[in-house]
C-alpha cells in the first residue's frame, strides 16, 4: 500500500528505509522515537499555549518540525511551523486548533507507520494523553 | 574531482531524531562517512576541532551556541571544515549571513533526503549548493539575496519632504499648533500642507492619513532600526 505523501512523504520514507535495509529493528526505532517525541512535543506545547508562553511554543514547536520534516512527516511539518511562526510572533491565540490539526496529523503517520511497520512502531501509552 | 577517500561528516543538530535520521540516510551513501555528532554549538565547535571532518552539517537553531555563532567561530577558526546549514524553511536574511560567514551550503530539511549526498559532492567539488542546486555564480546570488533583504525604500507618494515630516507628526498625534510651533511655520500653513496632503494620498481625515501612513510604509524607521 503506498504511503499517503501528504502524511508521510514515500520518498524519504523509502529511502530512509533503504539506507537502513540491514537494521529493520533499528528503522522501526528510528520511527518510534519519533512518534514518542512528537506526541511528548504535542502535550508540553499545548501546556506552553494555554500558559501563553509564546517562546516556549516557539522552541518547541520548532524542534518538532526539525525531525518532523526530517523523517518526512509533512503535514505535522507543517503544523509546527505555523505554531512557530505564532509563537516568534507572540500571539498563540489561534494555537489550540493548530495543534489539534498536528495532533489528527501525526494520528495519521502513527497509522501509516503501523500499516508499514507492524504496531513495534506505536510507542506505548504515547497518545493515552493527548 | 571527487576524492575517492571517505568525505568524513560531522552532524550537528539538538533533536536525536534528526541525527540518527541523517546518520542512516548517509551510512547508505559509499563516499560519506560520518565521523561525529554533536548536540549543540559548542559541542560542534569542539568536536570540529578535535576531528577535523570535510564537512559539517549544522543545524542553525541550535541550544548554548547558536549554529550561526558557531559557523562564525568554525571560519575565524582556522579549520579546512566546510559547512552546510541545515535549516527548516527558507529565510533570504539567514541565508546570506550564513554564505557572508563561510557557509558552503543551504540544504531544508524536508529535502535532505533528495539533496543531502548531492550537496556534499558539490560542496566537495569547491561549489556552492543553494535552493536544491550547485550555485554558478555566487557573486549574483550574494547580490541578488542583498536586493531581496534589502529594507524596502521610504515611498513618498509624491509628497514633498516637509509633507512627510507633517505626516509623520500627525501620526505621533501632534495638533496643527504643535506642528506649526515645531517648524516655526503659522497654523495656516500646516493647513494648507495638510489640504495637499490629503489631495495627494486620497484621504478625507487625520485618522485616514495616520493608516495610510502605517499600511504603505510612509513613516520613517523608528530610532535603532
């Protein structure tokens, strides 16, 4: 099944995964920690916008687009830099539909991981929360 | 020419993900081998000069030294280390600071998987790589990046200086008094600038020529910047 490339871009996703072909183990790793990360990222910048602190956003949100542009997660990219950008320009008002977007975003690339991978890549109790 | 020694690459970044990301993606490439990574400036810094790599992979918002604070220390540092900036969206000013500190290369991280090996090679080849390419003549990509950062010119509207100053002062919210005693000039003067002024930018009232003024960049720079 191809990967959804507004979800999870098919070519970083491929070759990622080629580059990798002699270590699945650590591959699936590589994803986990990043979904750990990413759902971790979620929960402290929700707490950072309804503390309004907008530098907080700003760095978190930052990092969080950092890997997830890396690992080609696209649409959480996306949702990261926007928290960014409100958060460098100190106005998180609009931040919470934001981050429920990122949340709905990376729901999907967990699923597109797991349909990949098999549920070794779903981080456990990482979402419980969200 | 490409060496066919290893190009040893140093990678710079906070966020583990990335660096085992990039660490995997450049194991699969034959030529590249990673010699070292560092989670912060300083730690680029040290690990630049105790390893001495090809290339550093540096990563701009970084925590303690920032990557742009670094890249300054790697050229005032004597190092044969040549530097490609990792960076997560395309900011014209960023970009020629980098290349203005010796930056090599400008690579987004959402391509790094299409253009991270190629970058490296053309860097190693003594070019530049800018926007998903080898750079041909940098002289007019460092002119055109110095237009584009530029700050945009007072425009005038066709008023003449002393109008500018009025308007300028009406927005601070002077009265017709306190200009005319500013400029040395009587109230009926101020009025007959205002008239022209209004004439000019097609505005009915003070209010109306305070936005104008704000939305078409007719005020002066504040003070220090």
């Amino acid at each position: 099944m191809p990967v959804n490339e507004t979800t999870l871009a098919s070519q970083v996703f491929d070759q990622l995964q080629q580059a990798m072909v002699c270590d699945p183990a650590g591959f699936t790793e590589l994803y986990r920690d990043y979904l750990t990360d990413a759902w971790q990222a979620l929960r402290k910048l929700s707490e950072a916008v309804q503390q309004k602190q907008a530098d907080e956003v700003r760095a978190r949100a930052h990092r969080l687009k950092g890997s997830s542009q890396v690992l080609g997660a696209r649409e959480v990219a996306q949702c990261a830099s926007a928290l960014e950008e409100m958060g460098r320009n100190d106005d998180v008002q609009g931040a919470g539909v934001v981050l429920e977007q990122a949340g709905r975003a990376l729901q999907q690339v967990q699923a597109e991981l797991s349909n990949r991978l098999g549920l070794a890549v779903v981080p456990a109790d990482q979402t419980a929360a969200w | 020419m490409v060496a066919t020694t290893s190009i040893r690459v140093l990678i710079a970044d906070d966020h583990p993900v990335v660096r085992v990301g990039l660490r995997n993606m450049l194991q699969a490439d034959s030529l590249v081998k990673v010699v070292g990574e560092a989670r912060d400036g300083v730690e680029a810094l040290e690990l630049a000069r105790k390893l001495r790599p090809d290339i550093l992979l540096l990563d701009l918002a970084m925590p303690h030294v920032a990557g742009m604070d670094a890249l300054r220390e790697m050229t005032s540092g004597n190092l044969n280390t040549r530097t490609i900036v990792l960076t997560g969206l395309i900011d014209n000013r960023q970009i020629l600071e980098a290349l203005q500190l010796g930056a090599r290369g400008v690579v987004l991280k959402d391509a790094v998987v299409e253009h991270l090996s190629q970058c490296i090679r053309a860097v190693m080849q003594g070019q530049y790589w800018l926007e998903g390419r080898p750079v041909q003549n940098l002289v007019q990509v460092l002119r055109d990046l110095t237009a584009q950062t530029a700050p945009q010119p007072r425009k005038t509207f066709g008023l003449t200086a002393r109008e500018m100053e009025v308007v300028t002062l009406i927005t601070e919210g002077c009265t017709n008094k306190d200009i005319a005693k500013q400029f040395g000039i009587s109230e009926e003067t101020v009025k007959r600038h205002l008239t022209n002024i209004f004439n000019k930018l097609g505005v009915g009232n003070r209010l109306e020529l305070a936005l104008f003024a704000l939305n078409h960049n007719l005020l002066p720079p504040a003070d220090g910047q």
